[in-house]
C-alpha cells in the first residue's frame, strides 16, 4: 500500500488510490507512460482467482526411458486451453531507450535480454525482480517502432503439447498468429 502512496506523489500523471474495477478488486493508481502517455495501472491487494482446474503431471516416455505404464495412453481434445497464469506483455514504444530507463528506475524490472541495432537499444525483455524469489525470464517485453501500441499478451498453459494443441484451436477457428 506504501508503493500505491508514492506512485500518487512520483509518477506522471498518477491518479489518487481508488477501488479497482478489475476482476478481484483491490486498489488502484492510473498513471501516463511518460513516453507515450498511455495509461498504466497498479493494482495492490488483488484477490487471487481460485484455481478451477488441476494441472497433472504427465508421465513421458523418452527414447531411453520409459515412464508412461503399458495401455496407458494421453489424450488431448481440442478446446480453449486453461490459463495458468499472465506470462508476459509486449509493447512497441517510439522510444525503447526513454522507456526501458523509466521502468528499470522507477520499478523494480531488469532487463534479462537487449536487443541492439548498429549500436542502439531496440528492444528489452524484463523481468520483474522479486529478490531471491525465482521468477521468469521476463514479464514484460518493450521494443520500439512507429506509435505505441500492446503488440501481444503471453499465457502460461500447462505444456507444450497443450500449447500446440491450442495453437491449432485458434487457427481453425480463423485467427492468425502475429
């Protein structure tokens, strides 16, 4: 709650604290992107969605060891998959080097991967710094182009088979991969 105190006093633009619309309430700050000024909100106190459905962990069989009983077989259907959790955003900002100093000063992301171009920062992947606690590879991810825009969400599924099934869900169902 502190940090939702001093985005109200430190970021550009911020709003008060107020009620969270967003599913699992809380509470919120609105403030503007200094680079391109779209909005961007923290929320604190977020109630967790309760998990619907189990994640097993299948049993594989590899060239050289077999881990999968005999007549036992995985069966996958083709459906919406179940989401795990957010992976990662990505956003094209007109100025990856603008952005990538604000969030990496005034939030806790580092980045874990820059791209350059002849010599200039063109993209970064960032993680979010917890300390000792293990997170991804990176949570969000900024490159640079012509006007700003949310290029692509990323969700956590349960494994890359479900990954590929679902992939061929959408695409039957007309959507295009970016």
């Amino acid at each position: 709650m502190e940090d939702l105190e001093l985005a109200t006093q430190k970021l550009p633009g911020a709003s008060q604290i107020y009620e969270s619309k967003a599913p699992g309430g809380g509470k919120c700050v609105t403030f503007h992107d200094p680079t391109d000024g779209f909005p961007f909100h923290l929320i604190y106190g977020q109630t967790p969605v309760e998990m619907t459905e189990t994640f097993p962990e299948l049993e594989y069989n590899f060239p050289t060891s077999k881990h999968r009983p005999v007549g036992k077989y995985q069966h996958f259907n083709k459906r919406p998959s179940s989401i795990h959790k957010l992976g990662h955003v990505g956003c094209c900002v007109t100025d990856s080097v603008e952005a990538l100093e604000f969030y990496t000063t005034d939030f806790n992301f580092k980045p874990s991967g820059i791209v350059h171009d002849r010599g200039n920062d063109i993209s970064a992947f960032c993680y979010l710094d917890r300390g000792d606690e293990m997170v991804d590879h990176h949570c969000f991810f900024l490159f640079e182009g012509l006007r700003f825009h949310v290029h692509h969400s990323s969700f956590k599924v349960h494994d890359f088979d479900i990954q590929l099934l679902r992939h061929n869900f959408l695409e039957q169902k007309g959507y295009e991969n970016c």
